[in-house]
C-alpha cells in the first residue's frame, strides 16, 4: 500500500474529532471533510483510477454523520436518506463479487448464515419497538432498516462462499455497520450517554478503514485464479 501516511493522518483526525465530541466541542465536525477528503486519497492513489460510486458513498456519509452530530432527530429524514443512498453504492462494489460465487450454499453453512441473521433481524426488531414511536419519520427508517439488513447479508454471505483471505474484510465491514447504525438510534432516542456516541463514532472509522481497503483489493479478488470456493 502506498502513501500509509495518510490513513496515519485519517486516524489522527478521526481521534481527535472523538475528542472534541467527547469534550463537546461544536466545531469538530469541520474535521469530518478532511477525513473523507484523506480516505479518497488513499484509494486514489492505491488503485490510480477514480471511482464515482465511491466519491458518492463518502459524500453521503459525510452528509449523514455530519448532521447526525448536530441534530439527529431534526434532520432525521435527510440521515436516513444519504445513509440509504450510501450503503446501495457500496453494495455496487459487492455485486460482481457476489454474481461470482453465486448464492449456493451448502446446507450446514446455509443453516448458520440465516441463524445469524435471524439473531441480528430480532435485535433490531426490539430496537425498532423501542424508539418506533420517537421516530420523527417513520416512512424513512423502514427503507434504511432494508439497506442495512441488506448490507449485513452480502457482507456475511460472500466469505462463506469465497474464502479469498481479503474477504475477511466484509466481515468487518458488516460488524461495523452493525454497530454504528444502532448506536446512532440508541444515543439519540434511548440513552444519551457519550460512550454510546463515542462507540457509534469509532464504528464509522473502523468502517470507512475496511471499506477502502477492501476496495484497493477487490480487483485482485475479482481476478484471482486460485480457487477459494
């Protein structure tokens, strides 16, 4: 990988923003275009080539997280939508992985697949009970609940069927978003309490770190001529 020092930067500015918002400190969201403006650059100059779709993903998500910071619940719709634009253009990337293996599973990892996506469906059924009636729009949330559950499901499906070692990083990728978007719901309509928030926050991180890596990669998982089925 090249230019490492500017994943070194991306940490360090996402750090100190955690910080800031941890101190509550207003202006440290001015950080967050920085941070996307530095995770773009390390793709850029990784895979030399641009990449519409994931400029998109990243101007999304600075939208939603940026305006999750300063008011969740009033720019409620807004969130959800640049959240749900966001992880459909990721899912992009994820298709042509998921054409190549193909959906057929065999029924033991099958079985396993759907007991832990039942598992995470019922955790956020409970979620959704609890601050369904909160919700400023409910029309929004149901559209992002399939965008997340759809996410969790390639990211979970794809290394079972392609053990390609670069896989693994779906797995994050998945858990990241797992956690980030309850958190978002859980600090803002349950419990307002900062390590919730700070957890939600280094989920985003963690997330933008996997996802550009995998990135980077996915043209050598895509063309790779071993078998990893």
């Amino acid at each position: 990988m090249r230019l490492k020092i500017l994943l070194f930067l991306f940490l360090i500015l996402g750090f100190t923003e955690i910080i800031l918002v941890s101190l509550e400190i207003d202006n440290s969201i001015i950080l967050r275009p920085l941070c996307a403006i530095l995770i773009y650059a390390f793709y850029y100059f990784n895979s030399h080539r641009h990449n519409l779709y994931f400029i998109i993903y990243l101007s999304c998500e600075l939208i939603n997280e940026t305006f999750f910071l300063i008011n969740f619940e009033r720019y409620f719709s807004l969130v959800l939508g640049g959240y749900v634009l966001a992880t459909f253009t990721m899912i992009y990337h994820l298709w042509p992985v998921f054409k190549k293996v193909g959906f057929t599973l065999d029924r033991d990892a099958l079985f396993k697949t759907i007991l832990g996506l039942l598992g995470i469906l019922y955790a956020f059924w409970e979620l959704t009970l609890l601050v369904f009636d909160n919700l400023p729009n409910n029309i929004i949330f149901f559209p992002a609940l399939v965008a997340l559950l759809s996410w969790i499901f390639f990211c979970s499906i794809i290394p079972i069927r392609n053990r390609h070692p670069d896989n693994f990083l779906l797995y994050i990728m998945g858990g990241s978003m797992a956690v980030m978007a309850p958190t978002m719901f859980i600090y803002t309509f349950l419990w307002s309490y900062m390590p919730v928030l700070i957890l939600s926050l280094l989920s985003m991180m963690l997330l933008k770190l996997s996802m550009v890596w995998y990135l980077i990669k996915l043209d050598g998982i895509l063309n790779s001529k071993e078998s990893y089925f």
